[in-house]
C-alpha cells in the first residue's frame, strides 16, 4: 500500500485498529512496533542510564497527527502530549494545507554556536584582533575532535569574537565558536569545543575563562515553513471562507502589536512542536528556550509565524524559528520509543526532522486562531476534555465515552457531573 497520511476516520477507530491501519501503511520492525505501543518501551534498567535517582518510568499519550504532506511527501507525525486537543488540531489544520498543496520548508546548515566568557583582559580592544588573527589555528586545535560529525561532513566553521560590558564585570570577551553538528543535535559537541579552546583563548587574551557553554539562541540553525489554504476550505458552518481568512490575519495582527497575546500566541505554536520535540527524544526545553528568545529579538516580543493573504485571496501562513534537533545522539538513540517514533517518520536528517516540526508548528497556530476568530477556543477543546474529566471522575472502559457524551449532550463538563452520571449509569445498571 502507499504511503500516506491521509486518514479518514481515524479517530474513530480503537487503538488497535489505528495501530494494524499502521501496519498497512509502514513497515516496521516487531521491536518497533512494541515501542510505539508500549509494550516494550522504556525498561527501568534503560531509566537508570539515562538520568539519576531513578525509581519508575512515567508515561504519557503517543498519539499520531494525520493529513501532513511536507515538501511533497505524505508524513505520519508521532506527537507525545497530555493535553486534548491538540493532535486533532493539528491533523485538522494539516488537512486544510493539504487542499493548498501541503507545507513546504527549509532548513538551514546545522550551526551550533558555544560560548566562551573571556574576564579580566588587561587590553580587550586589541586581544579581540588577536583572537580573531588567530582564527585558522584555533579552529584547528578543533579538527578531529569529533571523528563521526567530521564524517559526515561537519566541524569547526568559524570564530567569533565579540566586546561585552557590564556594570558588575566591566570590559569582558565572548568568544563564539560556530560548529556544524550534521544529524546531532550537538550540545556536547560545541561544549566540548569550548572546553578545549578555553586555554588557547586565555593565552591570547590574558584573561581567564569562566562559562564554556553553548547558546540555546541558534539563530544560525533556523528553519522556515510556509503554506497556502485555499479561501474556500477554510469556509464551514455559518462562515464563509473570506470571513474566516480575515478574522484569522485579525487574529495574528494582534499578537503582532500585543506581546501579552503574543506569548499565547507562540505558546500554541509549541503546543505543537514540543511534542514532536519529546515523541523522538529532543531536548524541548532548549528549542522553548531558543523559540522565544528568537521571537523577541527586534526588542520587542513578536508572534513567529505570518498570515496574510495573496492575490487570489487565498490564506497565506509561514513560520520561521531556531530548531536545533537530532536524529542521533542522546535520548534519541537511547530511548526505544524516540528511535521507533523516527522510523515511523522516515527521516533522513536532522534537517528534515526539524522542517517536519516546523509545519506542525504552523498547522498548531492555524488550528488555534481558526477556532479563536470563529467559535471560540473552548468549544472544540472541552468536547475532547471530557473523556478526561471522565476519567478522573472514576469511568472505566465504555462508561468513559457515555459519561462523557451526556456532559457534551447538556453542555456541562465537570468532574462533579461526571460523577452523578456515572452513579446513574451505575446503578441503572445494577437493576
């Protein structure tokens, strides 16, 4: 069968009927298979390597976000979250894409940049000429430092050096050291590289190396996406299509002048890329951290995607962000479900993960303003949030869906209610 991610009905289906219409589609491994469904995924011994103090192993949702076409290929998106919503959204809004023709994206080169903290330079001004004279042989001390990037084609790129002042130190250096990690996601690689250097810096400069650490700003690791929706499918219910498209740019303008709804704003954009980001064993918090960093550097905090309209009238939408990502590597590699999540995407690089991520991202912030600018945000999300509330309530197996269908019914999603109903079915069930 071919390949794809369109998936009529497939929220429908039981798990185990979701999993064999992935059997149909992809041909993985047992062991793989065992990962995605948990039956073989992270063992306590496997925990224990991975981080300290270790006494069990949490597990959360791996749903998988339909509909995707990237750069002209069918994707199948493994999103690992807790919070409702959010896979349907995405699949949802990919769908819409998809009329236009799906999302295209590019990365850029995988530059990491490590930063050195240079104090105490008796003549700052001059020791930056230094340094920067010194360029060629500095990034040779780093050559064969890591064999196995070099393979595959990275390495030291270049040196940086730039004057830093603050009231507390004074006149101080840091040293950037530009470092292309290939399909890693590269935090040891450029921490490693500041390490070594650090001596050779304090040397030229006469100073004394404090921080060695890489930035989460790698803004010179950056990935764009962008896509059309045709103005007809965004029509549905009582909106026209115009009417939607324009309330959505309404939408994003205002988090462009209001960095109060531009901090929501990106938020629903990372509410699809986190998990991605943790679904194939990334480091979520430094893509967060570098994410809204990036979007505050005109100094004012801004949205990281654009909607706008072309020509026909058609709903335009693109993002651009800092995704530093890997394919090997870390949690990546040592986690069974990361590597199964990857082999279920079909990635080849790091660079082709991260323009997966980025359509999610846009799909994410199309969904949430869609919803925002017509019906409001609640109504779909509370409809999912009651299986949940069902849940806690005490619903087991099929009482689950029926709890939660008379809250939708009445309008009323609350824990309380979803144990008077259960009570009821319950006891009608008792005779």
């Amino acid at each position: 069968m071919t390949r794809t991610s369109r998936l009529p009905g497939f929220y429908r289906l039981s798990p185990e009927e979701r999993l064999q219409r992935l059997r149909e589609l992809v041909d993985l491994s047992p062991e793989t298979w065992g990962a995605l469904t948990g039956q073989a995924g992270l063992s306590l011994e496997q925990a224990d390597a991975m981080i300290e103090n270790v006494v069990g192993v949490f597990g959360l949702p791996l749903g998988i976000a339909a509909n995707f076409v990237v750069n002209g290929r069918d994707v199948l998106v493994p999103m690992v979250v807790e919070e409702p919503s959010v896979v349907a959204a995405a699949s949802h809004a990919a769908k819409l894409v998809r009329e236009g023709g799906g999302f295209h994206a590019q990365a850029s080169l995988p530059e990491m940049v490590a930063q050195v903290q240079v104090l105490d330079v008796p003549d700052p001004h001059a020791a930056r000429l230094r340094v920067l004279a010194a360029r060629e042989d500095l990034m040779a001390r780093l050559r064969g430092l890591h064999p196995s990037i070099e393979k595959r084609g990275g390495g030291p790129r270049d040196i940086e050096v730039y004057l830093r002042h603050h009231p507390a130190l004074g006149d101080f250096l840091v040293v950037h050291i530009v470092y292309d990690v290939r399909d890693a996601m590269g935090a040891n690689a450029v921490n490693t590289a500041a390490e070594v250097l650090a001596p050779a810096l304090e040397e030229l400069t006469g100073g004394r190396a404090l921080l060695r650490i890489l930035t989460n700003l790698t803004d010179r690791r950056l990935v764009r996406a962008w896509c059309r929706v045709p103005v007809q499918a965004l029509a549905f219910r009582d909106f026209p299509g115009e009417q939607v498209r324009d309330a959505i740019i309404a939408a994003w303008a205002f988090a462009d002048a209001d960095p109060y709804r531009a901090a929501t704003h990106n938020k629903g954009i990372m509410n699809g890329i986190d998990p991605v980001l943790i679904a194939t064993g990334n480091d979520w918090r430094a893509v967060e951290a570098g994410a809204h960093a990036y979007a505050a550097r005109s100094g004012r905090y801004r949205p990281l995607t654009v909607w706008e309209k072309d020509a026909a009238g058609n709903l335009v939408g693109s993002i651009e962000l800092p995704l530093a990502v890997g394919i090997v590597g870390g949690a990546t590699r040592s986690h069974p479900t990361a590597r199964a999540a990857l082999k279920l995407m079909g990635v080849q690089s790091a660079g082709e993960l991260a323009e997966i991520i980025a359509a999610v991202g846009l799909a994410q912030n199309l969904a949430a303003l869609r919803a925002l600018a017509t019906e409001g945000i609640q109504r779909g999300h509370m409809r999912l949030h009651a299986r949940q509330v069902a849940l806690a309530a005490g619903a087991q197996g099929p009482e689950v869906d029926r709890v939660a269908q008379r809250m939708i019914e009445e309008g009323r999603i609350s824990e309380a209610r979803a144990r008077e109903i259960l009570q009821e079915l319950r006891e009608t069930a008792g005779g």
